[in-house]
C-alpha cells in the first residue's frame, strides 16, 4: 500500500488525526506507506487518538448554533442517537461485504480497498426521524413515547465517501434488483432498507470523513451509510455489510412507511427564551428532504400574519439554509413561529393539520417558539457554547 489514490482530502484527515495521537510527521508517512491507512488508524487507536466520547443519544442546542460562523454543524455538537453502545472495529481486519441474490458478484472490500476508490463529499444533513416528538405532547396534548427531541436531532455536515452506486456496480446489481439495506456491526435489526433507485442516487454515500476529520466512533467509524432526505436509521452507523434483495427487506420504520424526512424551521434560541427588550437579531435554520428553502417568513403574533425574513450564507439542497431577522423587542411575552417553503413548492403548514403519529415520527408544522421579553434580563448566546476541548464528535 502507498500514497498513490489517496487524494489531499483523505491525507489531510488521516493527518488530523495522527496529530492528536502525537504521531510525528515521518512516522505518518512511513506507517501509511507501510501499512496503509488502516494500520494508520489502527496506531491511532492504541494511542487514544478514537474512543467513543458522548452519550448514546445527545440532542444538539440550537441555541449554540446562533453565532455559529460555519454553514455546517461542528462535529462536537452534532447530535448523537444510537440504539446500542458504540461498535469497537478492529480497523486491520474490517471488511464491507457485498451480498444477496440482488448482485452477480459477491465481494468484500477492505478499509485501504475502500479508500482506493473514487472519492466525492456532499454537505447533506442528517435528522432522527423522531426529531420534534416532544411537539406532539407540547404542542397537541398527546405525549408519544419515545426521547423527546426539540429540534436538536438535526445536523449538517460535509461527508467524504464513496458513492453507493460504485459498490453496487463492481458487484454487479442485477435488473431484478429491488431493495439495498445496509448493516452494521452492532447488528441493530430494526435498519432500514431503501429501493435501488435511491441507492444508486449520486449523493447516496458510504461516508469515512466528516467535516474533514475521519469518521467519529460515535458517528459509525469506520464507515456510515449517508441517505440524504431520509429519516436518520437508513444512514447505518459501523457498517459491514451491505444486502442487494430482489424481494422487499422492509422491516422496523418501513413496515412504518417513514422514509422521507419532513420540511422544519427552527429557531437558535433556548426553549423558552428569554432576552432584553430592544433591539434584537434573531438567526435560525430551514431544511427540507425535498429542495433547496425558496423562503422563510416569521410570525411574532400566533401565525396571524407573517413577514418575509432574509437567506443568509449556503443554501443547499438536502441541507438547508440559515435565516435572520431583526426586530425591536418590547417587555412581554410572544411567540416567534418561523415557516419555510422550498423549491418543490412545499410550505410548512398549521398545526391543526398536523397528523398524529404513534412513535412521533416526522413532526413537521410550524412550532412558535415561546419568548419572554424583559427590560433588565435575557440570554446570553455564548453561555450555550459547549467546549469544543471537552466535547466528543457525535452521531445520528
């Protein structure tokens, strides 16, 4: 194994890392061109450098993201949802296995193998399908089981991988091809399957990088599944295995029929929220599984009226755009409800027509957001910061 096929982006996050396990430079280069990558995080690994650092499920603060300079969500404080403890992988002898009567050829591929295929990196979000639940009981009066996610069960980040569709070439997917489901080695069996048409989408990955850094142990390392617009399970964390079916897999969510994310907009702030009267910047996020935002519109009075707020910085498809508005801020109580609409034409709608789900899943209408307003108090954003020294890379 050498260098040769590992581009500038897989090099410098390798290196990221052999810096935090204090790897010396010439040590880097002679164990990668060595052992390759694998032995290279394997040296990482017996130093420390990759541990599991956060808890199973760890909500992201929106109301950190307020001052936040950077599209995507930092890794720290991406949010963390796993149905079991994170997987251990010895790295060396890891392999991706392609299976099922879906595919001609069977194979398995090693971490280095993997790593030698062409490359691309996406910025998608990823959302817990029960992102929002505790709106069904704060919002309609009926509690659903299950934790009670704000809005936190969000994030984005730029993923670094190799395309599904690759994979399921060099194996050979047959015309009969129906469904693609992608394992971990957590063995959690309630994953969800996709069909073929969304598995041969070109933003469809098996993702090693995150942001730049190797895939965090809480976000699936060495490889994760990325299903961009679905709900969080179809992008399988520690994944080994992928299964190509020429009948249905569907099974846990699908038997559901939750697949599509829903469209949301929330606002960086504390729930509830307290700030100074006068004048007042608010910031928050838009996103939609369905397109790019077209437009958000906030309503200060209960959705009675609504006025047209500004897009700031990237607005990308399957990831979302941040918003801002200003307003002067008088001592009392309201509410701030935001709205979005996307390029598909789709616009958040009441709460009224909200459908009651019994899992909480894909809670979608407009949420005011409670405010109280007073002349001598209020938040200060930087107090919501977590310490990026302290705090572990996260997961969905």
């Amino acid at each position: 194994m050498t260098t040769i096929g590992l581009n500038t982006p897989k090099v410098i996050a390798l290196w990221n890392l052999a810096q935090t396990a204090l790897i010396p430079q010439k040590e880097f280069f002679d164990v990668l061109e060595n052992s390759g990558a694998a032995g290279l995080l394997a040296r990482c690994i017996a130093k420390g450098a990759l541990i599991s650092t956060k808890p199973a499920i760890k909500e992201m603060n929106f109301a950190s993201m307020a001052n936040m300079r950077h599209y995507t969500t930092s890794n720290y404080l991406f949010f963390t949802h796993a149905h079991s403890q994170p997987a251990l992988t010895d790295i060396q002898k890891w392999r991706l296995s392609v299976e099922g009567d879906g595919v001609s050829n069977p194979f398995s591929i090693n971490y280095d193998e993997l790593l030698q295929l062409p490359s691309v990196a996406y910025t998608r979000y990823l959302e817990d399908a029960g992102n929002g639940r505790i709106f069904y009981d704060l919002l309609m009066g009926k509690k659903a089981p299950g934790y009670q996610w704000h809005f936190g069960g969000f994030g984005i980040a730029e993923w670094t991988g190799v395309k599904l569709s690759e994979i399921l070439k060099i194996a050979g997917i047959k015309p009969e091809a129906a469904e693609v489901k992608t394992e971990g080695i957590d063995n959690y069996s309630e994953g969800l399957s996709i069909p073929v048409s969304k598995a041969m989408e070109d933003d469809t990955l098996l993702a090693y990088i995150m942001n730049g850094s190797i895939l965090p142990v809480d976000h699936g390392f060495p490889v994760r599944a990325i299903v961009p617009g679905w709900v969080g399970t179809a992008s399988t964390k520690w994944a080994n295995k992928i299964i190509v079916s020429q009948r249905s897999l569907k099974a846990g969510y699908r038997r559901a029929e939750v697949t599509n994310q829903v469209m949301k907009s929330a606002c960086c702030l504390p729930w509830p929220a307290k700030l100074r009267a006068g004048h007042q910047i608010i910031s928050g996020y838009a996103w939609s599984p369905f397109g790019r935002i077209s437009r958000v519109d906030v309503s200060l009075d209960g959705g009675k009226t609504f006025l047209p707020v500004s897009l700031t910085g990237p607005n990308i498809e399957r990831a979302g755009t941040r918003w801002e508005f200003c307003f002067d801020a008088e001592p009392g109580d309201l509410t701030i409800t935001p709205r979005a609409s996307d390029e598909a034409g789709n616009t958040q709608y009441e709460i009224k027509q909200q459908k009651w789900s019994e899992q909480g899943y894909l809670f979608g209408a407009m949420v005011p957001h409670p405010v109280s307003i007073s002349l001598d108090s209020g938040e200060v954003y930087e107090e919501y910061y977590e310490d990026p020294s302290t705090a572990g890379a996260g997961c969905c």
